[in-house]
C-alpha cells in the first residue's frame, strides 16, 4: 500500500508551529477512509476505487469513538471519507451517532437510491439530534461537473439532492473553487449553486464553498509553510484543529484534510490521547489561516 502524501522529514515537524487543543466541539469519522466509487481529480485525500491508501473504518472502532466522544462533551459528528455509503454498517453507526450528537454525513450523493433516502429520513426522524447531508457538486453545469468527478456524476448527485429535499432532509451542496475560474463571466459561485437548486426544487437552497488546497491529488512540496512569525498575534485557537478530532483506521488526528497523512497522526486510538497541540507543518495548514476556512458546516 503506497500512500499518496509526499515525505514529511522529522525536522519538518519539530520546528512547525503549534494548535492548542482547546475543546473537543467536532468529531470526523473517516469511516470508508480513501475508499471511494469516483476518483475526482482534485480530492483533498486522493480517495478512488483502487486499493485505497487509507483502509476503512471498522464499524467497532467507530462505535467506540462516537461513544468516547459523547462522554468527553462532543458537540457535532461528521461522517467522511473516501465515499461514506460504500460502509456496510454506515445507517447503523449513524443511527448511533444520532443519539449523541448532531451528525452530519458529506457523500457525493451518487449512491443515493430512493431506498437509501427513504432509509435516512426514517434515521432523521426518529434521531434525538438532527441529521445534515452535504452533497459534493463542482459546478451545476454537467459537463463542467463531470471533467473534475467523472461522467454521470452531476445527474447522480442531482437525482440525490431532490430525493432528499422531497423527503425533507434540504441538503448542503458543496463545493470547490476548482473551476470558478471557468467561470468569469457568469454570476459568483455562491449565487449561481444557489439558483441551481431553486430551480431543481430546493425551496431553501444551503451551499458551502470551499478553496483548494494544495493536499491529494494537488499535493505540493514546495508550498509556503507556517511559522511562528506568521503567527504572531494570531489567536491560533480559531483554527479548527483547535477543537476538532479525526478517527481514522490508522490512528486520530487534528485534521480532516490530513487524517493519515504522515506527521499528523496524535494517537494511535484513543480520543482523549489525542487532546494535545498539532503541528501545522502542512501547506494545507496556510490555507485554513488565511481564509478562515472550516470543514464544519458553519
């Protein structure tokens, strides 16, 4: 198994800059880790089809995490991966998930079938806390759509946003920066995405836009890294890492965008084990500082 992620040298770590742990507000399960039925040419995690580099989740392992995390106060739980519906035991665990916290699970929306929709508004119904599904689109041109996840990806994504916005669970589309550029004539992201799913019936349209990173399939060497300087009077404890935890087959870690990416593991399995600073040593780690981004819905 050959991961993606290029050499991180010790040095690499040992002089990069700290997150303090601060609280743990959101827990990610990387439940099908870099196990997925597309293979997008600008995956933050280099995910696809062929011998994943990151092996799924045990479905007893997420069980454990999602209870260790509700008696350590966790406040939100994401499902990711790779391509979440591809685990055989992904509407039990989140079944479970539901009755600790609110639970989010982000998919490309292409193995959505009607059963699996009907499945997921039962779950959201019946749930304590509530259930939120962000659906994976690039552009709401098919073609445009298509060239970066692979052909019929756009119609099945879709297909999944009105199954489940006629079941009543409105999802958050979302979406990279990756061909805005494409696009300079036309209206921004944000408003175009957002009459998209007007006029496919979304009463209520939720769209979160994210920029590229330079991890996965774009992974750079060669990249600006922090450093202390950098910095310097910033409160380090906005960063998301701050309060986030990752549970991956291999270990926890800070970062959704870095889960079994060399350098960024904190412990081999326990939650709490992981409840020390993070080394932003990544170029990704640049990227979350400048634009604020978070992977949480907010």
């Amino acid at each position: 198994m050959v991961k993606t992620g290029l050499p991180v040298l010790d040095r690499d770590i040992a002089g990069a800059p700290r997150a303090p742990f601060v609280r743990l507000s959101a827990l990610w399960i990387q439940l099908t880790g870099t196990w997925c039925n597309l293979e997008c040419t600008h995956c933050l995690n280099a995910s696809g089809p062929r011998d994943p580099w990151l092996p799924a989740l045990a479905g007893a392992t997420a069980r454990r995490a999602i209870v260790e995390a509700e008696r350590l106060g966790v406040k939100e739980i994401y499902f990711t991966g790779g391509e979440p519906f591809l685990h055989k035991e992904i509407l039990p665990l989140l079944e479970l998930s539901l009755s600790a916290a609110p639970t989010t699970i982000l998919t490309n929306g292409t193995l959505i079938t009607a059963a699996v929709a009907d499945a997921l508004a039962v779950l959201a119904r019946d749930a304590v806390y509530s259930l939120e599904i962000r659906v994976s689109l690039d552009e709401v041109d098919a073609d445009l759509n298509d060239r970066v996840r692979g052909p019929g990806a756009w119609a099945k994504a879709t297909r999944a946003v009105r199954r489940l916005n006629d079941r009543g669970l409105v999802p958050i589309v979302t979406a990279t920066e990756i061909l805005d550029a494409e696009r300079p004539d036309a209206f921004g992201m944000y408003q175009r995405f957002r009459e998209f799913l007007v006029a496919q019936g979304v009463a209520r349209p939720r769209v979160k836009i994210l920029p590229v990173f330079a991890v996965g399939r774009l992974e750079r060497r060669d990249g600006e890294h922090l450093t202390d300087e950098a910095l310097e009077g910033f409160d380090r404890a906005q960063l998301q890492c701050a309060e986030t935890r990752v549970v991956a087959a291999d270990g926890v870690y800070a970062c959704p965008i870095l889960a079994g990416q060399p350098g960024a593991r904190l412990s081999d399995e326990s939650l709490e084990a992981s409840f020390r600073p993070a080394p932003l040593y990544h170029p990704a780690c640049v990227t979350c500082h400048r634009t604020g981004m978070t992977c949480r819905n907010a």
